[in-house]
C-alpha cells in the first residue's frame, strides 16, 4: 500500500510510456533513414522542375493562342 501511497506506480506508468514513446520514436528514425533513396536529390529537384515549366508554359500557350 506504501508504493501507491509514495506515487511509484504513476512514476512506473510514466516510465512504461517514455520507454515506449523512444522505441517508437528510434523506429520512425531508422525506418527514416532507410527511405534516404526515396528523396529527391537537388539535380533531381531541379530537372523535374524544369519540366515542370514546361508542361506550364505549354499549357498557357495553348489557352493564350
């Protein structure tokens, strides 16, 4: 009865949701780290960017003539 008295059980209750709130959060970050392929390079950035403009620019020549 001293141990829910004192507080020890909500201390361990949040203990329990740190630890599971790390392992999720360490998860997110290797699960991360493995789609790095998935992102966009700056070259990459900037070619589909520059098609891009031209689907626009096409696109507005054909509304404009």
């Amino acid at each position: 009865m001293d141990l829910l008295k004192g507080g020890y059980f909500e201390l361990l209750i949040a203990g329990i949701i740190f630890f599971a709130l790390q392992v999720w959060w360490i998860s997110m970050v290797v699960r991360n780290g493995i789609r790095q392929d998935k992102i966009m390079m700056p070259n990459q950035i900037e070619e589909f960017r520059s098609r891009l403009e031209e689907a626009f620019s096409q696109k507005r020549n054909r509304r404009s003539g």
